[in-house]
C-alpha cells in the first residue's frame, strides 16, 4: 500500500508539474495573454531573424519594441546625457506569489541603434497599485562592454545569466524592429542572445510584471525586447487558460493519494 500511494503521489505531481511546464512554453503561442495591457508597440513573434524561440520552449515569444511607440515612455532615474523619446511598454495581470517564489523568464535585447544613441530595454515587477517594488533588470546600447546590466541604469536586482552579456554585433534583422530590420547606426548594434532572469520574491502579495523598451535621445534606429517562459514559483503567469492554480495542484495530488487508499483497501478485501 505504501509504494502505491508514492506511484500515486509521483503521478499527481508530475501531472501537476507537466502541465505547469507546458503552459510556460505555450504562454505567447496564441498571442498576447487575455488580460495583458500594452502601450505602444507589443505582439508576438516566431523564431525569425537573429531571435532564436526561447529556451523554455514553444512556438512563440512576446516582444515590446520602439517601432511604432508612444511619446513619453521611458524609466526613471537612468543617466547620462540626454532623454528618452518614444517607446512601449506591456504589462501582465495581476498575479500572486507567495515569499520565497521565483519569478523567472527569459529575454533578449535587439537594437539597430548604436554610438552616443543608448536606447534602452527593462522588466520591472509592480504591486497591485502599479508601484515599483524591483527593477529586475535593464539592457542598454553601448559600444563595447556589458549589455546587461545596462550603463548609467538603476541598479538591476534579479539574478542574470549569464551575469554580463556583450553584444552581438551586427546589422540584426528582426520583424519586431519595422524598418530598422536589417539596419545599424554605428557600434553597438546587434543581439544579447537569451539571458535568463530569477528574481526572488520578498513578501506574498499580489503582483505585475511589467516589459519595457525607450528610444535615447531620437526616435531613429529602432530597439525591441523579446522574453518567454515567465514562471512565477514555479507555475506560468498570466495566462488564465494555461494556468495550474494551488487548488487544482492540491486537488490533483489528493487525487493520487485518494486512489492509492482505494486500491490498499481492495487488496486487503482479497
């Protein structure tokens, strides 16, 4: 009876973990997720150009880019001389989290901007209120260097890796940058590649996890952020369709041990 309740037991939450792992690769498969908000420029995109599908899996992946963005859209406190111009943004719905959770993703920053023209992208998670509580991570244009964190950016608070990330030079073709596909303004264009970021969450709570992307100085030689696989303690975000909410993992597992008492009564009435 023992080692049937543990068979059992395993199922339940493989079948819970399965399905949780399948619902993060297939979140962006059919567009953006009912319920997100975007500002300016964001939508979904295959594997196409130099950005690669995710390595969390699935058919496609969000993106927020300065193509077509909106006056005004920029982060606070970032450095150097100049200002942000235009860009988008995209947000998440409301979502909870317990201390301790992980909120992981992974992202990948695209510029044809380059030179004095540090265009900049970033995830910021937000309370219910659309209060900052952490600016997970920031991604900037520059010559030679580090990529990620970005330069003159407030400091990043998530776990980054690969920790630094130079970029990868180039004239990137990608659809998300419009007709800066296929172009570069001097070095520093190009692709970060994949980096994942884990972020560990202080207090439970209610939570948004915002996208964000900011022409610098011009509104020329467009930059765009793609990201996939957002999981927060371990189950996908966002997505009501995909979601595997604590109950249904709770009622699956009593499922499993439920049987396997069953099946240990049976065996004793023979």
């Amino acid at each position: 009876m023992a080692v049937s309740k543990i068979k059992a037991s395993v199922w339940a939450l493989g079948l819970v973990f399965g399905l949780a792992g399948q619902a993060s690769a297939a979140l962006f498969d059919g567009g953006l997720p009912a319920g997100w908000t975007a500002v300016g420029n964001a939508g979904t995109l295959g594997a196409n150009g130099v950005v690669t599908l995710a390595p969390s899996g699935g058919s496609q992946y969000g993106y927020v880019s300065t193509a077509n963005g909106v006056n005004g859209v920029a982060l606070p406190g970032v450095g150097g001389s100049g200002s942000g111009t235009d860009g988008s943004t995209l947000r998440s719905v409301v979502f909870s989290a317990a201390a301790g959770d992980d909120l992981k993703f992974f992202f990948n920053y695209v510029t044809s901007d380059g030179a004095g023209y540090a265009d900049y992208a970033w995830a910021r998670l937000l309370d219910s209120a659309q209060a900052q509580v952490a600016l997970l991570f920031t991604a900037r244009t520059a010559p030679s260097g580090s990529i990620v964190p970005g330069f003159s950016m407030p400091a990043p608070t998530a776990t980054l890796t690969p920790s630094s990330v130079p970029i990868i030079g180039g004239a990137p073709a990608w659809a998300a940058l419009g007709s800066d596909s296929g172009s570069c303004y001097s070095g520093g264009c190009g692709f970060t590649g994949w980096v994942q970021s884990n972020y560990q969450i202080a207090a439970a709570g209610n939570y948004i996890l915002e996208f964000g992307v900011t022409n610098w100085l011009d509104t020329s030689y467009d930059s765009a952020l793609a990201f996939d696989g957002i999981t927060v303690g371990g189950v996908v975000i966002g997505d009501p369709g995909n979601d595997v909410p604590e109950p249904a993992m709770l009622a699956l597992l009593g499922m499993g041990l439920a049987g396997a008492a069953v099946a240990g009564r049976r065996r004793k009435a023979v």
